[in-house]
C-alpha cells in the first residue's frame, strides 16, 4: 500500500515537473521573441536610420501587420454590404406584405408597421389562383427542366468521352448558345413553332402546319434538343464534370460487358449526382424567373413570372371585378409585394432542403474551376 502511494506521488510530481518544465519553455520562448521584436511604431520613427536592405524588409513586416489587421474589416465590410443587397429585397417584400395599403403613404412608418394584417396575401392568393398557379408553372418549367438536364448531361458526356467527326464544330456551337443572346434567335424560333412543319409532313398529313405558339410542348422541344435556357452552359458544365472523373471507371465498366449508355447510366450518373442536382437547381431557378421567353409563347399568363409582370392589373380586377384595370401600380403596392413574396417561396423551400448538397455540386461542378 505504501509502495503505490510513493508511486502514485512520484508520478504526480513528474507530472507538476514537465508541467512546470514547459511553461518555463514558453516563458523563455516568449522573452526570447519580444527581444528581436520591432514595434510599429519603432518600424516608422526608425525607418530613416535604417539601410536599404532593412528597409525593404521592414516595409515587408509592417505591410503585413497593417493587411492583417485591415482585411478582416474590409472583408465584413464586403460581406455585410452583399448580404443587405441580398436581405433587403426579402425584408421589403415581408414587411410591406403584412400592412394594409394606406400605411404605405405614411412617413412615420419604416418597417414596422402599425397595424399587421395578412389580408394582401390572403387576397393575392385567390387573386392570381395560386395552387393552379404553381401546378401550371410546374407542369412547364420544371419538366421542361428535367428533360434539359437528361439532356444536356447526355451532351457533355459525349463531348467529354468521346471522339467523333467535327466534334469541335458542335462544340463551338455549345459555345456560341452560351454567347449569343436570347433575344437574337427568339423571333426565328417563334416562326419556327407558330408554323410548325419539319420536312412538310404535318402539311403532308393534316393540310396545314402545327401551331405550337401557345403549347407547352414548345418548350419541350426545346429543352428536348439542348436549347433551352442556358443550356449550352449545362452542357458545358457537364462536360467539365465528367472530363474530371477518372477514365478507370469507364474501362472497368467495359471490362464487365457494360456498353457506352450502360456505363453512362450506372456509373457516370451515379458518380456525378451532385452535378445534376446542381444543374437542375439552376435550370429550374432560371426558368422559373423568365418571364421574356414564355412570354412570346404564351399570352395568358400560365407562369409565375408571367403573372408578376401583370400583377397589378390581376390585382384590380380581382379588386374590382365589374371595371378596367385603373391607377397605377403603387396603388396596389402591398398585393404587387404579396405576390412577388409567393412568387419566390417554392424556390426558397426548395433551395433549404437542397442547399448542402447544392453547394457540394457547385464546388465539383466546374463552376469555380
């Protein structure tokens, strides 16, 4: 009993020793290091004693003591001024979306208001139809999105994998649909579906050609041909994404009696699924906000970025059913808010459930490489 109490006080005393041991270390390192330390403010009322040599040395040191101290300022300054051109649109939206109109004019109120009422989102709602709304933005712009990504992903893997006859040609052109505006070829493809007729045959069958001009199948076609929107830049991203997988994968796959759209669909999508979240991300957002292409196909409004460019007008007839729409669009302000906030809550929903792996793809994508 006695030996293990010595023990037990012979390795608490080594203990207190290392312990002691090392910060006499630190100690000493610290007295050590402030006695070949320049102040800043030694640098400045020395620096003209000093020789050209540890001039330039010191320029050195205070630079880097002035730039770790300014950066993370300067960077929360970046930061801080991103986020509130981010927020403050949100905010807007929220606070004029719980007011009734008449405190709109009042100059007292910044972005409380005084009288909190869900009565423009609940009159928005029913005013522009929203569960139909949604389904029929749905029906178009998101199909329309998973037929691009199918697609588009098909595309870049071939232009990633494989060698074919003026393969550099059809890129360029890949290319050209990302530099080339919209606007330059939307009138050629309007005619191209308002008198649809490829190689005569509907002419041949129904006497006369198909008008596609107000069908969803329009954009169907497009997205199904790798032109819809952005989708030269899908293209390009996919290609990016598979260029960088390793080329084992594929032989292996071939070794196993895999052909080239089997090893595609069991190896390559499987490995690049981050990447198809993020393109479909992507295409979704920026169909669901194009109000300039469906708007030369459609003239009603089937889609939320259709009705938000006549939002007004749907919210005086709705308000008053028996006339024209009146005023102007301020005078509808709090509904014009309401909507724009509904508009923009599915792909807020949907970017909280997917923004991990959203931001994981973003990363493997190309995007930032």
């Amino acid at each position: 009993m006695d030996n293990e109490k010595i023990q037990v006080a012979t390795e608490a005393a080594s203990v207190s020793t290392v312990k002691k041991s090392r910060r006499q270390l630190k100690k000493e390192e610290k007295k050590r290091l402030s006695k070949f330390h320049v102040s800043s403010w030694e640098i400045i009322t020395h620096y003209h004693k000093y020789n050209a040599a540890e001039k330039k040395h010191y320029r050195y040191i205070l630079g880097r003591r002035v730039s770790d101290k300014v950066w993370p300022i300067f960077r929360f300054l970046i930061l801080f001024g991103l986020s509130f051109v981010v927020v403050y649109p949100i905010l807007y939206m929220i606070t004029c979306a719980i007011r009734p109109q008449m405190e709109m004019s009042d100059p007292s109120i910044m972005w409380i208001p005084k009288t909190l009422t869900l009565d423009p989102l609940i009159e928005t709602w029913a005013a522009i139809d929203y569960p139909k709304l949604v389904w029929d933005t749905i029906s178009v712009n998101v199909v329309c999105s998973i037929i691009q990504v199918i697609t588009c992903s098909i595309a870049g893997y071939g232009f990633a994998r494989f060698k074919f006859k003026f393969k550099g040609l059809f890129f360029a052109i890949v290319i050209l649909q990302i530099i080339v505006p919209t606007q330059v070829i939307l009138i050629p493809q309007f005619m191209q579906f308002r008198y649809f007729d490829p190689f005569g045959l509907c002419t041949l069958i129904t006497g006369a050609p198909l008008n596609l001009a107000d069908n969803p199948a329009a954009l169907y076609m497009q997205a199904f041909f790798c032109n819809g929107i952005r989708a030269g830049l899908f293209i390009f991203l996919f290609r990016q994404f598979f260029r960088g997988l390793p080329k084992e994968l594929e032989d292996a796959a071939y070794l196993d009696g895999c052909g080239p759209f089997e090893t595609f669909v069991r190896i390559m999508v499987p490995n690049a699924s981050n990447s198809f979240l993020t393109v479909f991300i992507f295409s979704v957002v920026w169909y669901w906000n194009d109000s300039y292409v469906s708007g030369m196909f459609f003239s009603k409004s089937n889609t939320v970025a259709l009705m938000v460019s006549n939002l007004w007008q749907t919210i005086s007839s709705y308000q008053n059913p028996d006339s024209t729409p009146t005023g102007v669009a301020s005078d509808w302000l709090v509904w014009i808010e309401s909507g724009c906030l509904l508009s923009i809550l599915p792909i807020l929903v949907m970017y909280i459930f997917l923004q991990k792996n959203f931001v994981e793809g973003v990363e493997r994508s190309g995007i930032v490489g």
